[in-house]
C-alpha cells in the first residue's frame, strides 16, 4: 500500500479513537446530572455505567465475528450507525424524561463504539508498515486521551446547568414548578447529542465514500484476530492469566467507579458546584491520567513492570484511604491523583496476563481480558448500592480501594508465570 492511498483513511480512523473515549467520559458527567433531572438516587444513576459496560461485554465477540465474515468498511459502518442512532435516542429519552430510554441509548451508543474499538486497533496495525504498527497505534491512542479530557470539560459547559437545588428546596416547589425545572434539566442533554450524531453522520457519510484497504490477506480486520480462536476455558489452567482476568476486572470497575461519581464525590466533600467539579475531573486529573501513561512507559525502561504495577496499585489504594477517610481540600486532591497512577495499569496488566502463552492461547486470552471490563459495569453499581445503604458516596470510595489493593497483589506475586505454564507454552509452540 502507498503512503498516498493510506493517509485519508489512517486519519479517519484515527478519529474514530475519540468517540469512545465521548462515550465513557461523558459519563461522570451524565450521572450527577441525570440523578437530578430523573430524581434519580446513586445506585440508579450508576446505571449508566452499568449500561454502556455490559454492551461492551455482550458485543465484543459479535462485532469481531462480523468484522472476519464483511471486513473493515462494513464494521465501520456498522458502528457509526448505531453510534448515531444511540446519540439521536438521547433526544426523546429527554423529551419523555424516561430514564429507561436513556439507558437504551446509551447500551446502543457502546455497541456502536465496541465495532469502532474492534475494528479500529487492529486496522490501524495494518494500515502501513509492520515495523511502524506501534507508533501509528500509539499516536492514534492519543486522540482516546484527548477526548478523556475534552469530554468532561465540554459535558460541564453544555450540559451541566449549575442550578443545584436542595432536596429541601426540592421538596417546597409547587409541582408545576418542579416538573418545569426536572424537563428543563433533562432538556439539556438535546443539542449536545444532536450534534455528537451531526459529527457522527458526517464521518459515516465520509467513511461510505472512502475506499478502505482491507491489507494483506493473512491480516484482514478481525479475521486474522479470530481466525482459527476455538472458545476454550481451559486457558484459565494458567494461573497467572486467571489472575490478570480478575485484576483486569477489578482495575477496569475501579478506573470506572472513581470518574463516575467524581462529581457527587466533590459536591459533598468540599462544596463543589457541579460545573467547576466537571472542569477539576477533565483539566487536571485526567491530564494527569494522560500524562501518567506518558511517565509510566518511561519509567517502565528502569523499573520492572510488574514492580511499577504493584508501586501504582498500592500507592492508588493509599490516596483512596486519604480521600475515604479524610475531609476537605486534602480528600479531594487526594482522589483528584489517582488518575495519575492508574493511567498504566490496564495494558500492563493485559501484557503481564499473556506473557507464556503460545500463539493460539494468546488470541482467546485476549478476549477473555477485553471481556474482563465487565467490572466497570458492576463496581459502580456497588459503589451506588453503599451510597444508599450509608447516604455517603464518599464511603462508597471503599470499593475502587480494595480493587487497587487486587492490583498490587497481582503486581506482586500474582503475575508470576509458573514454571509449568512456560513449558507448556513452548511445546505447544513447537507442535504448532
């Protein structure tokens, strides 16, 4: 493939990357502000997590699947469409103020962003030299972190309205007055969405007249990624891969649950209008969190991995214990760091979880880590579940504490590939 034929595509594809890091960072946004618009408690609005994760988790393999039998284009396709159609949904979710709605159109909005994802990583690797995959991914990743911190920030302008109420305040109004101020809060949620599908209707109708290279015939999209996988369990015989799944599991619900109630979180521990909570989450610490992957594979040159890991876990699970247990400006600066230092967990622990493996275990245990972000569907659910029960979202951060603690003991001694697990990674190598 020439230079020329490959840059229009490898930039559309590259933008691709930003809408899924709208999706999952739109959230800590969404769930204060639709708690408030459908007088809605914790565990209630944590189910917008929940939603947009179990999408994840249901649509991985189908979306590979269909990425192997129609291609790339057609997975591009595909996603955008529902990516659109999920945005559009938002718009009379909000006119109805139905609740249930909202969560359709956000699980359809991340089963359009699971094609992206599936068909994006892979592409990307085959869009050019082999020896230059890893830097075209690595830039391309650069867009996710860009838009973890545009997200948030734009969330906050457009559509947190600043107007918090007290629940007695709540409770004095008329109830004409407070139907009128719940639609005009659900209302808000309109003209941001609709022009997130404008963008995404202008990329599918970009993307439909683009010719995509499908590469070479042993590298087609997910063809080459599920070629040959039989869905086994049997690779979970490997101890040190059955811990990465769960540690994957407990990072990803940890990573999740510490966002999305980010502004709840400061609200109640300082005072924090929603506004300047969203622009503290989205400018500061998830730069830090894009910066923290930046420092991590520098220092990963000089520090062992697996040790840098257990570091960060522990040093997370620490500064969770300042924000749970302490108040004030030192609590919230306290979680306001921790972006920082899980910033590198999630591919090191991929990478750390399929070291011994041979070739075709490799493929399953992928998926098997990718399905593992079912956690960001269940933490902060759990997380809203304490909130009720102890009327404290701030105690709820005991949950993303012991996952960090899960972390560091993966970090540690979990990560170990036992002897039996090499050698039977290098004969079924060499059968092979």
């Amino acid at each position: 493939m020439s230079k020329k034929s490959i840059l229009l595509p490898l930039v559309l594809i590259t933008s691709l990357f930003f809408l899924w890091a709208l999706l999952h960072n739109l959230n800590p946004i969404l769930i204060p502000h639709l708690r408030k618009a459908f007088a809605l408690n914790d565990l209630q609005s944590s189910l917008i997590d929940t939603s947009a994760y179990i999408s994840y988790f249901v649509v991985a393999i189908p979306a590979g699947l269909f990425m192997q039998r129609f291609g790339y284009k057609k997975g591009v396709l595909l996603g955008l469409s529902l990516y659109a159609l999920g945005a559009l949904l938002v718009i009379p979710s909000a006119s109805a103020r139905s609740y249930l709605i909202f969560l359709m159109a956000i699980f359809i909005i991340a089963a359009g962003a699971t094609f992206l994802e599936t068909v994006a990583n892979p592409y990307i690797a085959v869009l050019g030299d082999k020896e230059t995959a890893t830097q075209r991914l690595n830039f391309a990743q650069s867009f996710n972190g860009l838009g973890a911190v545009i997200a948030p920030i734009m969330g906050g302008k457009f559509i947190l309205s600043g107007i918090e109420h007290s629940p007695e305040a709540l409770a004095a109004m008329d109830k004409a007055s407070l139907t009128a101020y719940l639609q005009s809060e659900a209302n808000t949620v309109k003209v941001p969405y609709l022009v997130i599908a404008g963008i995404v209707f202008a990329l599918l109708l970009l993307f439909t007249v683009t010719r995509l290279p499908e590469g070479d015939s042993d590298e087609q999209g997910g063809a080459s990624h599920f070629n040959g996988v039989h869905f086994s369990f049997k690779v979970f015989r490997h101890r040190h891969f059955s811990w990465a799944v769960i540690s994957q599991f407990f990072y990803v619900g940890a990573q999740v649950g510490v966002g999305s109630f980010f502004i709840r979180y400061a609200h109640q521990v300082v005072d924090m209008g929603e506004k300047n909570a969203a622009y503290l989450f989205g400018s500061i610490a998830m730069v830090g969190f894009m910066l923290g992957r930046f420092s991590g594979t520098l220092l990963m040159k000089y520090i062992k991995p697996a040790k840098l890991l257990a570091i960060y876990g522990l040093v997370c699970a620490l500064l969770l214990s300042i924000a749970v247990f302490t108040s004030g400006s030192l609590a919230l600066y306290a979680l306001v760091a921790v972006p920082f230092f899980m910033s590198i967990m999630y591919p090191t622990i991929f990478s750390l979880g399929i070291q011994g493996l041979n070739q075709e275990e490799t493929k399953i245990a992928s998926s098997f880590l990718v399905m593992s972000i079912i956690g960001g569907a269940i933490i902060p659910l759990l997380m809203g579940l304490i909130s009720v029960a102890v009327h404290s979202i701030q105690i709820a951060y005991i949950a993303p504490l012991i996952c960090f603690l899960t972390v560091f003991c993966y970090g540690w001694k979990g990560h170990v590939v036992r002897a039996e697990s090499r050698e039977m990674g290098i004969v079924n190598e060499v059968a092979s």
